[in-house]
C-alpha cells in the first residue's frame, strides 16, 4: 500500500509525520511512503537524513499575512494544487496523511480532487486552521491531545495519542542517582530557535551568581542567535554546548534533567514520553493561541511549568532553575506525573487508522 504524507514546515507538524511513516514502512516490504512539503519547510532539511522520499511545492501560509501577501499565498495555493494533482497522480497513494500546516492544503485538496482517502492528524489542542478547513475533505481525523476533538466532525474524530519516533516512545527509566550532580538543562525553541528564550536565558546565566557552576546547558538557538548565545555563555563561564540545531533529541532527552521550550505539540508529547521536567514558554503569535492550550494541558497534569513571554525574563528564568537545581524532588515529582500522563502506541493506531481507511475506501 502507498501512503502519501502531506505538510510540514516545522518539526511538530513532520516529525510525527515520519514516525507514522517508518511504522508504514516496517509493516510489510510492499508498502511505501513519500512526503509532499516545500522546499523552505524542515521537511527538506530533515527528510534526506532520514532517507524518506520528499517531493516539494508551491505553498504559502494565508492567515495573519497583508493583502498583497494573501494574494500571492493564493496564487501559491493554486499552482501548488496542480502540482500536487500531478504528484497524486504519478504516486496513485492508497491513502494520503495530511499532517498539518499550510504546506499540506495543496496535496490534500488535490488528493480529494483525485477521490484518494484522506486522514488529517491534529497534533495540538487547538487545531490548527489549516486543518479545521481540510477536515471537511477528509475521511477521518486522528486526534493527538485532549481538547481537539471538539473542533471536528464527530463521526471523523478517532483520537490517536501524539505519534512519536521509536527511540523517543521508548522513554527512559530515571534512577534516583540520575538526577544528582549539576543541573543539566535542555534549551530549545523549535527548528528555527526563540529569540525571547535566548535573551531570557543569556541574561539568567548572569543571575546564577555562585551557584553558576552547578549547571550544565545544552542549548539549541536557531542560525541567527548562535553566534550571540555563544558569547554570553563564553562570558559568563557557565558550561553550555551551543548549537543552531539539533538531530539527536532523543539522546538529548536523556541527558537531561529539564528542559526550556516552547510547546508545540510535538514538544509537549516528546518530554512526556522522556519524563522529562520542562519550562514551557508558549509562541504568542501561536495561530489561535494553540501553544498555550498545549501548555496549560501539561501543567495541569503536574508534569510542567508554564510562563508566559511577557512575564520571562533573566530574573524570573534564574529564580525558577536555581529553585530546580535546590529541590531536586519537584524534578522527579514532575517527571512521574509525565510519565502517568503518557499514552503509548499512538504511532500505530494513526498507521492503522491510513489503512483502515485506504481499506475502506
């Protein structure tokens, strides 16, 4: 069977797409998948590392853009449609995944043109608007955090859990030793790094005072911060590997004892599975505010803190990770209530939801 897998442009919409991908790939040798994306989204950067098949283009986002912008986002949007017309074409998908974002309408809408099956996921609490529009084409919608449900067509909805690759659904078993020594801390803000995180972060590395050396950072900044962020951990002498981006998050997970993000879906169900403590700094200009529903979600289950932008700074992130570092209990507290908070298998029922669906059809 063919699995067509359409959208991208940031991490929490592809990375569930290829977990659901590689479990499509591993049921059986006659199946195959390929991606449908752009040529700015992640999806060119990661897919051939992951040697997945990607096919791009033309798309554009048309919420929250100027009129002359949403005028060319529309003309993007057609060209894109018969381009992915073509592509639909060529591949004869037995079912098409459309895994969110802008990127995705184009495939979808002309998957539907071509009277291919269609399964959207919704990775966040408050769906995103691309897929509020599409879920009107599709056969069913795969759920991945409570509160989404609601937004769709109730006969559509099977509610799936967040897909996750297997070396992060895995997890990991924290020992009592695991969370002695300095403190080890996660930095991130998604593919393309926060500015606001950085500069909380730069200036909080100046209020560690004394106890500076009992922390340790791993700290992904995005291309236009790294060289800035290099210099003030350089210059306060606190320990920090510095990076543009990083690969390897599951071991990163692993290494850590908390984490700093932002909390696009796929955060938010990549630490839960890990365990791992975490400051969630909700996107403001998040679409529909969806960030912030993925974090008042998580910390309502004990398993997360929550700090809006507005009330981040140098002080305010310094108190909390010297109140960390002090208390390592509420660490260990938080990473049991993630765990309790983890729902497992959710990258198999969404493949057996495509092939149900592609069955049916």
């Amino acid at each position: 069977m063919r699995l067509l897998i359409a959208g991208g442009g940031t991490g929490g919409h592809l990375y569930p797409g290829i977990a659901v991908a590689k479990a499509w790939l591993q049921s059986g040798p006659e199946n195959s998948v390929l991606f449908v994306g752009t040529e700015r989204g992640i999806e060119s950067r990661v897919l051939p590392k992951e040697a997945l098949p990607l096919e791009t283009i033309s798309a554009a986002g048309l919420f929250g853009k100027s009129f002359l912008q949403k005028l060319k986002a529309a003309f993007m949007l057609i060209r894109g449609i018969f381009q992915s017309m073509g592509i639909v074409g060529r591949f004869n998908p037995s079912v098409v995944l459309g895994v969110g974002g802008y990127a995705s309408a184009p495939a979808v809408v002309a998957s539907w043109l071509r009277r291919r099956p269609i399964v959207l996921m919704e990775q966040n609490a408050m769906p995103g608007a691309a897929n509020r529009l599409l879920s009107r084409l599709a056969d069913r919608v795969a759920v991945c955090l409570p509160g989404g449900a609601g937004y769709f067509s109730p006969g559509k909805v099977v509610e799936t859990g967040l897909p996750l690759r297997d070396e992060i659904e895995a997890g990991i078993e924290r020992t009592e030793s695991s969370w002695e020594g300095p403190l080890r801390v996660l930095v991130f803000g998604g593919s393309q790094g926060a500015r606001a995180i950085n500069t909380a972060v730069a200036e909080a590395l100046d209020h560690l005072g004394e106890e500076a050396g009992n922390f340790r950072f791993v700290h992904q900044t995005g291309e236009e911060d790294l060289e800035r962020m290099r210099g003030a951990y350089e210059r306060t002498g606190v320990e920090g590997e510095v990076l543009p981006f990083l690969y390897d998050m599951a071991n990163r997970y692993r290494w850590a004892h908390l984490a700093v993000a932002r909390s696009g879906a796929m955060t938010v169900g990549e630490v839960t599975a890990m365990g791992l403590p975490v400051l969630l700094v909700p996107l403001p200009s998040a679409t529909h505010g969806h960030q912030e529903m993925n974090a008042r979600h998580l910390a309502e289950t004990g398993a997360a803190r929550m700090i809006l932008q507005s009330d981040l700074n140098g002080v305010s992130l310094a108190n909390f990770l010297l109140e960390m570092s002090g208390d390592r209990s509420r660490l260990v507290e938080m990473s049991r209530r993630a765990h309790d908070a983890m729902r497992g298998n959710a990258t198999r029922r969404v493949a057996k939801l495509c092939r149900k669906t592609a069955q049916a059809a």
